[in-house]
C-alpha cells in the first residue's frame, strides 16, 4: 500500500477559506467551496492507518477532492493509461448516478475492481460522492488471466502490473460496510459543518457590502445634492441635534460640520428677509407647511434659496424633530429677473415717443436691476459714436470720454485704409468689429468684459488688447466693465456699457445675458428707426401724392374712387368729396368702354399696360383729353384688390400734335410744290446743260479743227511766234472740251443715275483694266484684282468709280519704280470695303479733304495731265451709294483709297430719285 499521491492529492488553495466568494448564492456553490478538502484530507490519512480501507471524494466532474489508500495499480497504471484513466472517470461519474441520500452502490469498475458510491447531498443537493475502492473481497478468487489480458492490450509492465495486483488489499464485506457507514456519517458531518462557516462567512460579507454601500450612497446622495444643488438637514430636538448634510454647508458657504444653531441660521438670512423668514418658522411650529424662497448672504454675494420642511409632532403636539431641503435657487431667480428686465426694457423702448426719454428710463432700468454704478448707451453719429443717454457717469467722464475718434495732429479725424474713422480704447475695438475671441476678454459675439481692470494696467501698451488707451474707467475706479455692442442687422450701430465699482461683477453666463440684451436693444432701435423712416416716407409719400404734377386715383374692389390727390381736384373741378365713393368710369367720356376695362382689371384679367388715351369730365368746361396708365395691387390669394391710376392733363401736347399736324401738312404742300419746281429747274439744267455742252462744243471743235488745219497747210507761212499761237488757241481749246466733259460727267452722276442693281464688283474691275490696257501697257504697270463681292447699285457710275480710281494710280506714278496696283475688297456686318493701293508718288496727308473737292490739284498741269474733277465724282458716286470714301498715304511710298459701301444698296434709296 502507498500513502495518497501528490498528484491526486488536493491543491493549495482548495479549501473553503481560500476558495469561495460570500458573495455567491448557495445554489451555486461546489463541494469544493464547502468542505476544508486539507482538513478532511488529514483526518482520513489517520483512519486510513487503523482501518485501511481506501477511500476517496470526487465531485460531480470527476475531480477528486480528497483520497487515502490509492494503489499502485490505480496510480501507476490504470489512471496513468489514457483508456483505463477513462474507464476510471466513467465509473466515478456513470456507474454512481442515481444513488439516494443515505445509500451506496458496490460495483465493479470498468477496469475490474470494486468500487463503493455513496453520494453526498447539501440542503438537498446532490454534490458529489464518497468512494471506496480498489479492492477484491477475501471470500473472491482473482482472475489472473484477465489482468494479464489488460497488461498486454494497454502495453502495462506486466510483471509490475501483477505485483501491482497482488498488493490490492482484500477486505471482509462487513468490514467494507461499517466502513463506508462511518466515512458517510463523518463526511456529512463535515460537509454542514463546512456550510455553516460558509453561510456564517456569507452574512459577514454581506454586513461589509451593505456598509460600503450605505457609504456609496451617502456619497452618491452628496454628488446628487451637489448637481440638484439641493442640500437637507435633519433635526432631533431630543437630542438637541441639527445635522446638515455637505451641500448644505456649501451652499451657505461654511465649513462642514460648523456647529450650527437657529440663530446662526438667521445670520446668513438677508437683512430684508430675516422677518419674513422668522414669522414662516414659527408658523411651522405651529403645524403650518413650511416651504418658502429668501435671500441669504454668503461672504460677498447673494443667493436665493427655496427652503421645505416636514416637522414631527407627539401626540400632545410637542416637537420630536423634523427633515427639511434647501435649494439654491440664485440661477432661476437671476433667470426670471433677466426675462423681466429684458421684457421691460423692450417695453419701455417699443412704445413709442421721444427715443431720448425711452432709452434714457430703459438705462435706468437697467442700473437698478444690475445693481452696476454706470450704464450707457453708445450710438453711431457720423464717423462718431457719443453717448446716445448715460445714467451714472459723471460729468467729466463724460467729457473726456464722449468722443472715440482719433485726432491727427490738425485735429482732423484719422482715417483707415478703408476710409473708416478710427476709434480708440476697448469701445473703438468693439465698434469697429475688431474684437479677438481668442483673447479671453472678448467673447465670440464681439463683446468686451473684464471683472478687474486695473490689470489691465500692468500690460504693455503693445500687447494690451485695446487700441490706444485711455484707462479712463481704470482711473474712475471701475473694476467690473462689459461692453456690448448694439447691432442693426449686421452692422454695429452701438454699444451697451455696464460699469461696477466692485470686482468680479460678471460672469459668462451674465455676459451672455446682456449680450442678449444689447442684441434686442438693437433689433429696438432697428425698429424704432424703420418706423420713423416709414413715418417719413409716409409723409414724403403724401407730400408727392398730393403736389404731384399729375393725377392720382385710387380704386377699391369695386371700381369706385377712394382716393384722390389734388391735381386730380384742379384737372377735374370736382372736390376730393364729390369724387370719392363714385365709380370711376363716371367720369370718363368713353363709359362704357372704361367701366368694362375696369371690371376685367379687377377680375383678374391682364390687359396690356401701355398708357391709354381718355377723355375725362369737367365740372364746368369741356372734357379734357388725359394719359391714363394703372397698375393693380394683389392680396396674399392673388385677387386684385385695388387699382392705382395716373392721370396726366395731355390737353397742352394735344393742341401741339393739333400744330403740328397742321405745320406738316402745310410743311408737305409746300415740298410738293418745292419739288415741282426743282424738277422743272432740273429739266431746264438739263437742257442747259446739254444745250451748253452742244453750243459750247461746236466752237470749240471748229477752234481745233481750224487750227490743226493751218498748222497742217500754213505752217510754211508762219514764224515761230504764229505757230506759238495756234498751238495755244488749239490747246486751250482741247482743255476746255475737256473741262466741259468732266463737268457733264460729274452733273450726270445726280441727274442720271439707275436704280440698284445687284453688281459684281469683280466683273466691273477687270472690264476696268481692260479698258486701260494701253496706258497699263504704255507704263509698264501690274494690276492685281482680288476677291470682290457682289453688291447693290448703280453699274455704270460704280464702273466710272473703279475707272477714276486705278486712272489715278496710273497717271501719278514714279517712274523709278514698277508700277503696281492692288484692288482687293472685303465684306463684313452688311458692308462692303475696297481698297485700291498702289506705290506710286503719294501725298501729303494733310490735303487729304482737298483732293476730293472738284477742281483742287496738288500738281501742276505740266506735271501731271487732268483737271482735278475724278477724285471729286468718286466721293458723289460713294456718297449717291450710301457710303463713304478715304485715304491714306506717305509721300514718295504711295497711296490707299478706301471705299465702304452697304452691299444691299438700302441706305442709298432716296437718292436714286
């Protein structure tokens, strides 16, 4: 036999000192939490040593809790084999189910041995089992053969294994039977002994949980004090004991656990609120409920408090004690006076009358209220922004204060990059929207605050946060100052100034308050200002309606006049009373047709909006002829709800059409006539001319011929002096033939001109150059023609233009040179452009309008041949045409001439006749 091993034995820790929670329900515990498996364990190594018998405890997973007398051949072999360890574990768990309480099985194990189960229950819980085994009975033969079967089927030392065997022990059955009796008994004796101590052990716990909770919650009731900022107190007058709990404390402001006493209570009540406050607590002495709200001073503040009690009575009516609560309630009660200040302000400032005694009694308000030494109100006046009303600052403060702008060394306003006045100290920044959130000073809606200003005084000018100051409040003793600023929409158009001699005057809440404040105050003065302008269009408005130059109407749903102006009364002759309540086509001449026109105005019917010609009724004289135009005013559904008419006196533009209509068709009778004439007078020029020409001519020719002739047969008898003679007479005879034709070609292009036809200008050129082959030819020149478009108008005098003009660049060209002419044309936007340049001699650009007048020459005759009268026909046929004609040129380099031209011909109509 071996003493139990270390491997089976229990472990450190198993034993119901080290291993159970209090804190877990009994239904959940395991064998292990309710037995001292070490204790047990000794005590079982000692019965083992007089009765050896083997015995263990296994619990309900298998797990042995406590062993004594284990063989080798269960330790060394079969719970060393991973098979027959199984075999083990199942006869523990299986073969031992379903034991009752009191009871034990004996079977053989699945590796062939006896084994006794007994199960072990707790408040009737089965926990696990007691274990007797390992063993053969005495009265038994053991089967050799089988064990040696196991040996070779499980790889088991043989020889070992049935040495093993042979020290199995082998028991009487009766000695096996009061065995087992008495471990059942002493283990039951045990295992209750053990839940006892447990369940003892489990109220200690649970006594230690409910005092750690019991200051948890003493604790959390603190914190949830602390957040309601509502402390309570508990009072035992048997006791003569007033307890507090810690936020009432706080909120009086004393230490915790100041001795306290009815008295010393009163002392924190507010000087005004102690009467009231006294009178409440006795009433509640005398049963009546005590719930009230007062004032208490703590150090340098003041707070509202909501105090309640339930105080305890015996049946005589004598006081036991009592409970009570104590609310801070400052937050509400600054709350509600802030909505009624902000509520009065705005009543005071929305009624109506003077502004100045409007905001001069809300500043007043607003002093009382807040308890602050000065207040005012700042509003842009020009580039300026003064005190609008104060109520606190004294009169040198005023002085020195009044005015932020910025004075140059003239005494001139400085003035910004912008254009901007610039304003000084904390209220300039302010104003000018240049407050810097990130400076803890200014706040995200542009306000300035601070709660002590005199350290503002140690900053360097540099990095102060104001721009250029004054310190005048620091110097005034002002240690709270808030300034706020006052806005009309976006624009800053003022600020609210809030001055306390006493430190520590804001904070962000109340900053956020008047910036409220000083937001409404603006949307005030917004409408204050908007009314007044109203007021004043209202009354610039009927200044204009009633002396305006023309007639006003105004119609109601029905068509009948409820509004008239006073031109309407002078047009008219009727009075405003007389007109007003009639329907308005009563006074128009064409009724009917104006009350239909009406009638659809008013149902909704659009008619076109031109102005309309009337004739409207006179009280006395005839109607008189007026301009009407009207336009209708809609309700939020789209109904026409009133018409609004103009009404224009037209009598005077009436009698001026009359005369004029009379002038045209006098001025008509006079140009037919005139025209008439004119075109005998052309007839007769024409006449003229032709009988001039003839006339004129036929001298002229004999003149020539004659003198050619004695040239041709006299000449023998002539000096040199007499042929000089003829020559002259026959060439002033030449010139003045030629003199002639070039005047009856320049009168042709008036008197004989076509209507328009379409023309192809590049058609028109080349016969051009072709009729100037020769003088081409004779001078060595190139003509280039390029694109030209076709064009509306008169061939023929477009022809003589084109000839004119490369004549021109032909006659006056250098002769050190080739001659080159270039005639190209373009058309753009309805027009049509030619160009004709050539590198001849050039001129003087300064003569530019004289080479178009007839006759004008820059040459002399014997330079260059011609009389100066085709430039001039050239300008008449362009402007006949409807266009225009120019040049540029450099004297020695050549010229341009430019010709624009309307390609449909439509600008040049009225002078094809």
């Amino acid at each position: 036999m071996t003493e139990k091993m270390p491997s089976l034995g229990t472990k450190k820790g198993m034993g119901m000192k080290n291993n159970h929670s209090p804190k877990r329900l009994v239904q959940n515990l395991e064998l292990a939490e309710m037995i001292d498996s070490q204790a047990v364990q000794s005590m079982m190594d000692d019965f083992y040593r007089v009765a050896r018998i083997p015995l263990s405890i296994i619990d309900l997973r298998g797990k042995v809790l406590v062993c004594v007398g284990w063989q080798d051949i269960c330790v060394r072999y079969h719970r060393a084999h991973p098979e027959t360890c199984k075999h083990c574990i199942e006869s523990d768990i299986r073969l031992s189910a379903g034991i009752s309480q009191g009871e034990f099985r004996l079977y053989k194990c699945l590796n062939n041995m006896w084994d006794i189960a007994t199960p072990l229950f707790v408040c009737g819980k089965h926990v696990g089992n007691v274990f007797s085994g390992q063993f053969f009975f005495d009265d038994e033969p053991i089967e050799y053969d089988l064990f040696r079967s196991q040996a070779r089927k499980y790889g088991f030392d043989e020889n070992g294994y049935m040495a093993a065997l042979e020290s199995v022990p082998r028991l009487r059955r009766s000695q096996v039977e009061a065995g087992m009796s008495f471990f059942i008994k002493i283990v039951d004796v045990i295992t209750n002994a053990s839940y006892d101590n447990y369940k003892r052990a489990q109220s200690l716990a649970e006594r230690d949980a409910l005092m750690v909770s019991l200051r948890e919650s003493r604790k959390d009731l603190n914190r949830a004090q602390a957040v309601a900022l509502t402390g309570s107190w508990r009072m035992n007058v048997g006791r003569n004991e007033l307890t507090w709990s810690e936020e009432t404390y706080r909120i009086f402001g004393i230490p915790e656990g100041t001795p306290l006493t009815y008295e010393k209570f009163l002392n924190f009540v507010h000087p005004e609120d102690r009467e009231y406050v006294d009178r409440e607590w006795s009433a509640a002495l005398r049963g009546k409920p005590y719930e009230i709200e007062h004032r208490i001073i703590v150090g340098d503040t003041m707070k509202w408090v909501r105090e309640k009690a339930e105080l305890e009575f015996d049946k005589e009516g004598l006081l036991l004690g009592g409970f009570g609560t104590v609310q801070d309630i400052t937050e509400r009660k600054l709350a509600e006076a802030n909505r009624a200040l902000l509520a009065d302000t705005l009543r005071i400032l929305n009624r109506g009358g003077d502004l100045h005694l409007r905001i001069a009694e809300a500043l007043g308000l607003i002093r009382d209220t807040t308890g602050f030494d000065a207040v005012g109100l700042r509003l842009r006046m020009g580039d300026d922004c003064p005190y609008f009303e104060h109520k606190g600052f004294s009169e040198e403060f005023l002085r020195e204060e009044n005015s932020l702008c910025v004075k140059r060394l003239d005494g001139k306003i400085l003035y910004d990059a912008e254009g901007r006045a610039v304003l000084e100290c904390a209220c300039g920044l302010i104003l000018s929207g240049l407050a810097d959130p990130s400076i803890s000073c200014f706040t995200e809606g542009g306000s300035f605050w601070t709660n002590r200003s005199h350290e503002l005084l140690a900053l360097p000018r540099e990095a102060g946060p104001r721009t250029n100051p004054r310190n005048r409040c620091i110097h005034a003793g002002y240690e709270s100052v808030g300034l706020f600023p006052v806005r009309s929409g976006r624009e800053i158009i003022g600020l609210l100034q809030l001055n306390g001699r006493r430190a520590g005057r804001f904070t962000p809440e109340l900053i956020a308050f008047y910036e409220t404040l000083a937001q409404n105050i603006g949307l005030a003065l917004q409408r204050t200002m908007a009314e007044e302008s109203l007021r004043e269009s209202e009354e610039k408005y009927k200044n204009l309606y009633d002396e305006a130059p023309v007639g006003y109407v105004e119609l109601d749903s029905e068509g009948r006049i409820d509004r008239v102006n006073r031109k309407m009364e002078e047009m008219l002759g009727y009075a405003a009373e007389e007109m007003i309540g009639e329907p308005m086509w009563n006074f128009v001449v064409e009724k009917s047709e104006a009350e239909e026109a009406i009638r659809a105005k008013l149902s909704g019917y659009e008619l076109p909006s031109d102005a309309l010609e009337r004739s409207y009724k006179r009280k006395d004289g005839p109607p008189i002829p007026v301009l009407i135009k009207d336009r209708v005013a809609r309700n939020s559904e789209g109904r026409v709800t009133r018409i609004r008419v103009t009404v224009q006196d037209i009598t005077e533009r009436k009698q001026m059409e009359e005369d004029l209509r009379r002038s045209r068709d006098e001025l008509e009778l006079h140009v037919r006539e005139r025209t008439a004439e004119l075109e005998i007078k052309n007839r007769e020029l024409q006449e003229f001319t032709y009988i001039a020409s003839h006339d004129l001519s036929e001298p002229l020719r004999k003149v020539e011929t004659f003198g050619n002739l004695l040239m041709a047969k006299k000449a023998d008898w002539l000096d040199d002096e007499g042929k000089d003679f003829i020559s002259r007479m026959t060439g002033a005879a030449t010139r003045m033939k030629e003199l002639i034709d070039a005047l009856l070609r320049y009168s042709r292009v008036e008197t004989q001109g076509r209507d328009p036809v379409p023309v192809n200008l590049n058609n028109i050129a080349q016969t051009v150059a072709s009729d100037l082959e020769v003088s081409i030819k004779k001078i060595g020149a190139h003509v280039e023609i390029g694109p030209l478009p076709i064009i509306n108008g008169d061939p023929y005098q477009l022809r003589q233009l084109f000839q004119n003009l490369l004549s021109n660049s032909l006659k006056y060209c250098r002769s050190e040179v080739k001659t080159l002419v270039k005639i190209h044309g373009d058309e753009q936007g309805g027009m049509c452009t030619i160009s004709v340049e050539d590198n001849g001699i050039g001129f003087d650009e300064k003569y530019l309008e004289k080479i178009f007048q007839p006759f004008q020459r820059l040459h002399g005759r014997n330079e260059y041949p011609g009389i100066g009268i085709g430039l001039a026909a050239c300008k008449k046929i362009v402007e006949r045409h409807g266009g225009t004609i120019t040049a540029s040129s450099i004297p020695g380099k050549g010229s341009i001439f430019i010709v624009t031209l309307p390609v449909d011909g439509t600008k040049a109509t009225n002078n094809w006749k």
